[in-house]
C-alpha cells in the first residue's frame, strides 16, 4: 500500500503532519541536531566536592538534612533531562532525588552501584554528574529502558532510522498467536506495526528506539498506541459487552507507531545529553552480584520493599513485548524480591554481596517506604536496618525522615508519607 493512504489511515492530524515531515527529511531541518550543547550542565556540577577532597560524613549528613531535593527548582514534578521519561516504571525514584543523593554521597569518577536500578534513575543522575555507574535489575523491561538510555547515537541517526522504514509492510505479518489479552488493547493493524517493530529492533539491538516503542505503547492519549489505558499500569480495557463501555476510549482505533516514535524521539532529546557515557547496567540478581569485590565507592538504590509493588504484573503488557509471556512472568515474580515472607531474609543475601563488592568504610543510601497495612505500619528501613546491623556488621550512620508532601502521595489515605533515606556504613 502506497504510503500516502497509510498516512490518511491515521485519525490524528498531529501524527499525520509529523509522518509527513518525516519522510520529506523536513523533521530533521526543524529539529536541531545540536542536542549536546543544549544539555544544561551547570546543574551537573558538584557544589560539595572538588576532585581531591575526601567523603567526609558529618558534611554529607549535614547536607542530606537540608532537603535540596524539596527546594525549588529540584522540587517541580517534572524536574530533571527528559531521558528519564523514556518509559514510565511504577515505583520509580525522583529523578531531583536520585541527583541530590549521587551528589552528597559520590563524587567525580566514582563508581556508583545501583542494584535494583529498575529504569535507571540513580543511574543516569550518576552518569550525568561524571560518576561512573553500574545499574541492575531482574527485571528484563526495566534493563531494557535503562539500556536505552545509556546508548548514546545522535538523533538524526534514529530520524533516519525510522524514515528508511517509511512504512511496514503489514500483510506478512501474523498475530493469531498474539494472547487476547494482549490483542484487547490494540487496533488490529497498530498491533502488527508494533510486532514488526518490536522484532527488527530487538533483533538489531536498538535499545533507545525499543525504549521509545515501550515508551508510547499504552496509555490514555493520542499519543500512544492503545485504547484508553493507563500509561504505566495498563488497567484491561473495557469490551464491546461491558456496562459502561465507551465507543470514543474503548474501541480500538488505527495509530500508526512510526510518527508516534518520532515524536518521542525528539521529546527525549529536546534537553539534550552528552554522547560519552561511562555506564554500565546488566539484567541480573542482587542476591548474587557479578561484581569484582572491594570495587564499589558508594550504593545508592531503592530496593523493593515487602510486597507493596508488583512489577511485574503494572508491566504486564511491556514485558509482554520483551519475551515474556504469562507464564515467564510468573516465574519472574518468583524470582524478584517481592514476597512478605522471604523479604528479610532477602535482603540479607543482597546485604552479603553489597559487603563484599563495597570498598571498605564505604556507604549503601537506601531509600525505603513504609508498608501500611489496615492496622498496623512497618517500618521498613528500620527493619533492614537491624539486619543489616546485626548480621552483617554495617553500622546505621543515619535516617532521614523525608516527608513526601501530599499532593506527591498517589493515594488517597490522608496519612503522614515518608521516604526513609538509610546510610549504612559498611564496616569491614
Ligand atoms: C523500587 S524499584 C526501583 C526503582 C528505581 N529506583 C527507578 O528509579 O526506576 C525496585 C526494583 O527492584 C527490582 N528487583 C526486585 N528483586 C530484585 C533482585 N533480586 N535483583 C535485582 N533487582 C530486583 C524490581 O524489578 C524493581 O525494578
């Protein structure tokens, strides 16, 4: 089919324009390729630490207590280089947060671990700020959106990527096989552009460009792909039978991927970012680190705490596109830390592997939630923090109680929240 009736295909005359522009090279022209310069590097410059000067504990815990991360400008909602928005991940850190614990607690050249690095903020930040960084994680859609990130091309190179594509061939492709869970949430046709796509991509390996398909694949815009669905937990769409079923939102309608991913690349780039990157980020567990020992500067990372999230089930349909189908993801909520019962003793194997890979007298920065159960609370960073004293030797420096203030809370209990920031030192 000729490429023009593809375009008259799509219902939304923004994503036609941009098709449009795409293919007459006009994207390109309007777009400024000139991405590193706009990358705003004063924010990335250390106040605290000059290039000799030692860690020196009572500065960072001073600083620490000073919030920065609340105070304008680190404290509106979108703060921070639009890398971090290549795909939503429920759970994920702040990006302001995750710059102001790499700055307190590493400086320039330091190896800053993440262990459970989810999408990669701690990552990022640290890589901004010319640490290098290691991130991990078990789950195969956030490694994959982290890795993106790190992959580092000039724009025009993905541009010319999507424009030598000019349009997918869908008749070749076959989706019968697709679950109808899956197919639920898409036109037909939508759905086997995303398959084509998502195949060439994995097989080529382009990260950033598969970051940016998971990036518009559902949600409750124009902008993505789906019928109306949230962008990171993708509520099942209503059918034809249900009660309140609603023609506009619910009935799958055409969108063509290709202008969609365009606008998403140039949306990333649009606050720019240097090329070079030290990073590193690897699928793996943190119960059993692939890492040198003693190699470790400073550990900054969320960990999961008890069984608040399930991040596998709000990433159901993403990580459906990365390989996995119900019954794989199954098996990775068995594996991810992620269960009540097991929690501690979890933490425990991590707590093992975080000693022998940290350098001595060095640092883990824990950010953990409370768990709030109909009668009673836990205290989670307390928790870890006990275990972490008493079987493994770190010693509790501090926890800041950093309240989050309540138009951040997502739910609707009017109850005091808090991120509790642990520093452990760890004690050879
Ligand atoms: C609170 S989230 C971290 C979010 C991250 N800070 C971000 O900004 O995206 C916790 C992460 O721990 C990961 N996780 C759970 N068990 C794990 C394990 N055994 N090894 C590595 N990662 C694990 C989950 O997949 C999830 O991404």
């Amino acid at each position: 089919m000729a490429i023009d009736s593809f375009i008259e295909k799509e219902p939304y005359p923004r994503y036609q324009r941009i098709w449009t522009d795409l293919l007459r090279g006009k994207l390109k022209k309007s777009f400024t390729l000139e991405f590193n310069k706009k990358f705003d590097s004063k924010q990335y410059t250390d106040e605290f630490y000059s290039d000799n000067c030692p860690r020196i504990e009572r500065n960072t815990i001073k600083l620490l207590k000073t919030v920065g991360w609340r105070n304008e400008p680190y404290d509106k909602q979108h703060w921070g280089n639009w890398l971090h928005s290549l795909s939503p991940y429920q759970g994920r850190m702040t990006p302001s947060l995750a710059h102001w614990l790499v700055k307190i607690f590493s400086k320039k050249g330091d190896l800053v671990l993440d262990p459970f690095m989810g999408v990669g903020t701690v990552s990022l930040e640290a890589d901004f700020l010319q640490r290098r960084a290691v991130g991990i994680d078990l789950n195969i859609y956030g490694y994959m959106v982290a890795k993106g990130k790190f992959e580092r091309k000039p724009c025009d190179y993905y541009l010319n990527y999507l424009t030598n594509i000019e349009h997918i061939d869908v008749s070749k492709i076959d989706i019968t096989d697709i679950p109808t869970w899956i197919q639920a949430y898409f036109h037909h046709e939508t759905l086997k552009e995303i398959v084509y796509l998502n195949r060439k991509l994995s097989e080529e390996n382009e990260w950033f460009l598969l970051g940016c398909l998971m990036g518009v694949l559902h949600g409750n815009r124009p902008g993505y792909l789906s019928v109306w669905t949230g962008c990171i937990i993708p509520m099942t769409p209503r059918s034809a039978t249900h009660p309140n079923y609603r023609p506009d939102k619910d009935k799958p309608e055409y969108r063509a991927v290709i202008p969609r991913m365009a606008a998403k690349i140039m949306r990333m780039y649009s606050t720019g970012f240097p090329l070079e990157t030290n990073a590193k980020v690897l699928l793996g567990d943190a119960r059993h680190l692939e890492l040198a020992d003693n190699s470790i500067d400073v550990v900054i990372c969320s960990p999961p705490y008890y069984n608040t999230l399930d991040y596998v089930g709000q990433n159901r349909v993403r990580l459906y596109f990365c390989g996995l189908n119900k019954e794989k993801q199954d098996n990775l909520r068995q594996e991810l830390i992620q269960d009540s019962k097991n929690y501690l003793e979890d933490m425990v194997k991590v707590g093992k592997e975080l000693k022998r890979v940290l350098k001595d007298e060095s640092l883990i920065i824990f950010v953990l939630g409370d768990v709030h159960r109909a009668k009673y609370s836990i205290n989670t960073a307390k928790e870890v923090s006990n275990v972490f004293q008493e079987e493994l030797g770190f010693k509790e420096l501090i926890t800041v109680n950093d309240e989050i203030p309540l138009n951040k809370v997502v739910s609707q209990s009017k109850r005091k929240k808090f991120d509790r920031i642990l520093v452990l030192k760890n004690q050879k």
